[in-house]
C-alpha cells in the first residue's frame, strides 16, 4: 500500500469515528417527552360524574439512577 492511499484510509477512519461519535452523544441526549411540569386545563378537560377540579399540576422528572 501506498503511502497515500495509508493517510486517505486514516482520514477516512477518523471521519467515521467522528460521525459515529456524535450519533452517539446526541442519542444519549435525546429529551424525554414527557419530563416537565404539567399544567391542567380545565377548559378543555371532561369529568364525569362529579365537578372537575379547579387546577392541576404535576412535575415529571428523570430518574437519575438508572
């Protein structure tokens, strides 16, 4: 092998390693959708039987332990 053809193979080695780094970190980040703080909208919600409460919300958070 030439040693051209030996540096274009390293330079082609390097980007792949490059771009399968980043899918990695950017999977790994990738957000929860349903993390966050939800509110109620009562407008828009039905409740049957009895009244529909007045307000509502919950906080969703990642468990970090595993």
């Amino acid at each position: 092998m030439r040693r051209a053809e030996a540096k274009q193979l390293v330079g082609i080695a390097v980007v792949a390693a490059c771009a399968l780094a980043m899918n990695v970190t950017s999977t790994a980040q990738a957000p929860d959708p349903l993390v966050g703080t939800w509110k109620l909208d009562v407008a828009k919600s039905t409740y049957k039987p009895g009244p529909a409460p007045k307000s509502a919300t919950v906080v969703i958070a990642l468990d970090s332990h595993g």
